[in-house]
C-alpha cells in the first residue's frame, strides 16, 4: 500500500462506516423516536364509548367536557386530567372551566345527533333509581313519546350540571360510591325541576 | 507453575480493569438489595475508578521502594481479599469502602503485572499481553457483569474474581524480578494521556449508558443486555485485522478511532426504535474506534519511557479519571433528562388510557392501577406489567388492555430513549475533543 493510500484509506473506512450507520437510523425515524405528543386540545375530536346507556353517555360529555376546559386552560387534556387526577384544592378557574366545557359538550352532542333521547335512558336510570315500587311501575307504563316530549336530555343534563357541586366533587374522586350519590343526586334534581318546569309551561 | 505465570497476570489485568465497569449491570439489584438510592449505588462505579485513578501513580513509586513481585503479590492479594469483602458486603458503605480498597489493590497490581508480563515475556511481547488484557477487561466487564447478575446474583460478580487472583498470588511471586533501579528519565507523554482521559470519558456513555438504557430504560434482562454489548468487545477485535489490513499511520488510526467513538455514540443518540438490533451497528463502530484507539494510546504512552510502571501509572489514572470525569458529566445529564421525561410519559400514557377501547370502569381501574406503579419507583422507569397483573378484567376485554399495556410500554421506551440522546451526544462530544488533541500544534519560532 502506497503512502497516500496508507493516509486515507482508514479515515474513509471510518467515515463511510459513520456516514452509513447515522444515514440508515436517520432514514428509518431516528431522531423523531419520542413519547407521543398530546394532541392540542382545542382541535376538535371524535369521542367514542365501549358502552351504552348512561354510562357511555357520561364518558363521552367527560371526555368532551375536558377537553374543551383544557382548551379553555391553555393545556393540554392530558395535562388536565392529570392535576384533575391530583388531591388538593381546584382554582376557580378550572371549576368554571370544567363547568363550561361539559355545557358544550352537551350543546356538541345535541348539535351532532349523539345525544340520545330521555325515554332511552329511562328504564336504565329507574334500573338504578331507588323508588317505590308502583310508581316504578307507572314510569314504565309511560309510553317513550310521552316522556320525550315531556323531559329533552339537553336539559335535564344541563341542569345536572349546574347543581353538580363540581369542586366538592373532585375531591372525592377516589370514592366511587360518593361520586355515584353526588351525580345521581344531581340527575334527580335535574329530572324534577326540567318536570316542574314543563308542568309550568304547560299550565 | 511458570508457564501459567503470563495467562494468570494477564488475566488479574483484564479483571482489574473489568471491575472498572463490571457492576453497571448489577446496579438495580445492589440497589435493591442494600436498600440504597441511586445517587449511593453510582459510587459503587465512581469510588473505583476516582481511587484506581488516583492511587495508580503512587502505586507505580510504591513498586520502586520494594521487591517488585513481592508488592505487586500483595497488591492482588489485596484486590482478592476486598472482592471476596464487596461480596459480603451488608449494606452500601460497606461495599463502597471494600471498593476503594478492591482499587488500591488492583492499581499495584496493574503496575506490578506489567513489570513482571516485561520479565516474562520481553519488553515488546510482556507490553503488548499487559494492554490487550486491559482492552479486553475494558470491553468484556460489562458483559460478564451482566450475565453473572442474571444467572446467579450480584455478588457472584466479585466471588469468581477470588480464586483467579488467589492464584496470581504464587504466580507473581514465582518471577524472578530484579529491584526497579530506573530513575524518572521522561515526562509523562502528556498528549496521549490527555487523548486517553477524553476518550475514556466518551467511551463512558457507550460502556455505562447503553447498559442502562437496556436494562432500565427498555425492560431488558442483565442477560439480554450483556449479549447485547457484547457487540463492542467483538468489534474490538476486528479493530487489530483491520489496522494490519490498511496499515494506517499510528496518529491516523487514533484519528480514525475517536470518529468512530463519536459516530457510533451519535448514532446511539439517533435510534429509530428500542428494537435490540438498531444498537448493534452503533455500538460496533464504538468497539472499532476503542480497538484502534485505546492500546494504540497507551502503547504510545509507555513505549520508550522509564520507568515503564510510572508511565503505566499515568495512563490508569488517565484512563480512570477519564471514567469518573465522563460520569461526573453524563450523570447529572441523564438523570436530569429523566426527570423531564417524565411529564411527556405521563402525559402520552393519560391519552392513551383516555382512548383505550376499554369501559369506562375499566379505564379507571387501569388509571389506579398504573397511578400506584408509578408512585412506587424510586426515579426510575415503572414496570407496569405489575399493574396490569393487578386488573381484574373480563375476558373479552383482555386483548384490548394486552394492547393497551404494550402500547403503554412503546411509550416509557420512547421517552427513556429520549432521556438518554443528550449523554450520547455529549459523549460523541467528548469523542471528537480527544480529537482535537491530535491535531498538531505548531510551535513559533523565535528568531
């Protein structure tokens, strides 16, 4: 091997070795190989449910719900579900926020078709309810026509919402039971006062 | 006896040098077992290598006050009684404090191997049997480290260095060696030694990081990860052929050496995915670079200078001061970068469990679940295979959470990944600044 030869012939080895290794990774993602990043959470999603009923329902005005106080926040909704996850105390800002985002989730879903109607409900919701018997009986004797035209779900949820004491409610995320009584109390209340308020529209 | 004499020395060097980075991959069980915290368990690395580095000099004038096979037997005899203490060690500081003599020993018995490996064998064969062993020791530690912690315990690591240094005991005092009579004829080759420190602070991210990036980052058993790196050990030597191949200048094979370092660790820092096989191609062209580097630096060190052991003293301590200083730089790095990883994690791990096709129940019980696995870790990434054991799902929502915990692992790989770029990059750095030591500097002339 000549002197020239002897100079460069290693040096390019090397780089053509660097140069290839560094070239494939880079072509194959390296570089981009990072944890997902959280969509902006003011662009608009699709939210679906495993489940139907009240249950799915639920999921899908949280999921919408968070997403739009996000939103409104500036962060992230995983970044939110996380501090929401959190014990301690919620500034008033996120109370509002939440509150507001889970309204229009509710206006999104009635806007979209996704909302189901309250005879849908009903049978679940008496399934759960703890009622006398006979006026269990006479709810279900109720035809679907008449209890839609008599309570919209846009309504009876949105006055869930507003009697839900949202802060008290986030503090006791981690009983289950107690979550069940806060939303269930609150439902109740909403079903009689969008009743009280038909009757006296009626009359 | 006499002709185990050479294999035995040179085998107490590959294993004093090994111990420089043998435990990387008994770490997380040290950890565990001495109950100690991260920041304890890395002076298990650090202690040994900052004495080894300090003490290698002093060592090398302490084998001139005496009979050279007599101190360099004490020496291993030392390194054999300290490793056979790491192995009983009960609690942290103790293993720390039989480390620091474990390096005491090993620093006389590196120096003192080398002069009895040059009355054995000649100048030229004894020099080369004494750095091909530490090149080896250096590259192999990891891997036998790694697959002794899987197959028996860590503990196992310092108990099979015992009878190997028990009988290099015998061995080293069965050479006939005269006194050292060589007074300090030259200068430390200051360069080479400097070149040397540099580069073994990069290799620092490639023969510590790697393993950790594997073992902690990716889930990997120590075994895995030992075959693993074991990649860097093989492509060492390739180096040797591949230099007698092309026959390049010894200052253009060094050259060429430290880029590969670098290249290999930038290509560390730019995986495409935690598949196993993409860190093969960089850590090969690591190994190439310290095979066509570290002996070729410390031949270049030693040749031609008296007293030899003095000089081999400086070119430890340069190698091992070069690891505690890459540690010193790369750990606050990486585990700073940890700690940032870890909002992006949670946070791509929370849209995930959001989006899981799973109930909501379930979705909750997965969010707890995994909740408590992440309290649990002490800064380290969490295993949640453990809190997916916990769910109690139905059988057709089973294949969806199999998905969702695989999906959830892709994501802790991702940002460990992650966490892990900038100490490679700073390793490369490193790489390219002993580099620059090799580029000559042109005196000016005064007329």
């Amino acid at each position: 091997m000549t002197g020239p030869a002897r100079l460069l012939a290693l040096p390019l080895v090397a780089i053509v070795l660097v140069a290839g290794v560094i070239g494939v990774q880079l072509a194959h993602g390296g570089g981009t190989y990072e944890p997902l990043r959280p969509a902006d959470a003011c662009v608009e999603r699709t939210v679906t449910s495993q489940v139907d009923g009240i249950e799915g329902l639920t999921e899908r005005l949280v999921l919408l719900g968070v997403s739009d106080a996000a939103c409104a926040l500036g962060v992230s909704r995983e970044a939110l579900t996380l501090e929401l996850a959190q014990s301690g105390d919620r500034t008033s800002a996120e109370i509002d926020a939440l509150r507001d985002g889970l309204r229009s989730a509710v206006g999104r879903m009635k806007a979209d078709g996704t909302l189901p109607r309250a005879s849908a409900l009903t049978d679940e919701a008496l399934d759960s309810a703890d009622l006398n018997g006979l006026l269990e009986r006479v709810i279900r004797a109720v035809p679907d026509s008449v209890i839609d035209k008599a309570l919209s779900t846009d309504d009876v949820l949105l006055r869930a919402i507003d009697d839900l004491d949202l802060r008290d409610l986030l503090a006791n995320l981690d009983d289950q039971g107690d979550l069940e009584q806060q939303v269930e109390a609150a439902v109740t209340g909403a079903v009689k006062d969008a009743l009280e308020a038909r009757v006296r529209g009626l009359m | 006896m006499r002709r185990a004499v050479g294999p035995l020395l040179a085998v107490t060097v590959a294993m004093v040098l090994a111990d420089s980075a043998v435990v990387t991959l008994a770490l997380p069980d040290i950890l565990q077992n001495l109950d100690a915290s991260v920041g304890e368990v890395a002076w298990v690395l650090i202690a040994y290598n900052l004495v080894l580095g300090l003490s290698a000099v002093p060592a090398a004038a302490g084998l001139t006050r005496g009979q050279p096979r007599v101190v360099t037997a004490a020496g291993i005899a030392l390194f054999a009684g300290s490793s056979a203490w790491c192995a009983l060690a009960d609690s942290i500081e103790v293993l720390i404090v039989a480390r620091c003599l474990q390096a005491i020993g090993g620093a006389l018995a590196l120096v003192g191997s080398l002069e009895l490996l040059v009355e054995e064998r000649g100048e030229r064969r004894g020099l080369g049997v004494w750095v091909t062993a530490g090149v080896v020791g250096t590259a192999a530690g990891p891997v036998a480290g790694g697959l002794l912690t899987q197959a028996i315990s860590w503990q196992a690591i310092f108990v099979v260095q015992v009878p190997f240094a028990a009988l290099a005991v015998p061995a080293a005092l069965a050479v006939r060696a005269a006194p050292l009579r060589d007074p300090d004829r030259h200068r430390p080759a200051v360069r080479a030694n400097l070149t040397l420190a540099l580069l073994s602070a990069a290799l620092t991210a490639a023969l510590f990081l790697v393993v950790l990036l594997l073992v902690e980052g990716w889930g990997r058993s120590p075994a895995t990860a030992a075959l693993t790196v074991s990649v860097v050990a093989a492509a060492a030597l390739v180096a040797g052929p591949l230099a007698h191949l092309l026959r390049p200048p010894p200052q253009v094979e060094i050259a060429a050496g430290c880029f590969l370092v670098a290249g290999g660790l930038a290509g560390l820092a730019l995986l495409p995915s935690s598949d196993l096989a993409w860190t093969i191609a960089p850590q090969a062209l690591v190994g190439l670079g310290l095979g066509l580097t570290v002996d070729r630096l410390t031949s270049q060190a030693m040749q031609m200078r008296l007293p030899r052991a003095r000089h081999a003293g400086w070119t430890i301590g340069a190698r091992h001061l070069g690891v505690v200083a890459g540690l010193a730089i790369l750990t606050p790095v990486f585990t700073a970068d940890l700690q940032d990883a870890q909002a992006p994690a949670e946070e791509a791990i929370t849209a995930l469990v959001l989006d899981a096709p799973l109930p909501p129940q379930d979705k909750i019980a997965v969010a707890k679940a995994l909740g408590a696995a992440l309290a649990g870790e002490r800064g380290q990434v969490p295993d949640l295979s453990r809190a997916f054991a916990t769910l109690d799902l139905d059988a057709d929502r089973r294949p969806a959470a199999a998905r969702l915990e695989r999906d959830l692992d892709a994501q802790l790989e991702r940002a460990a990944t992650r966490a892990f770029r900038d100490s490679f990059l700073i390793g490369a750095a490193l790489a390219l600044l002993a580099l620059l030591t090799l580029v000559p500097v042109r005196r000016r002339r005064t007329t």
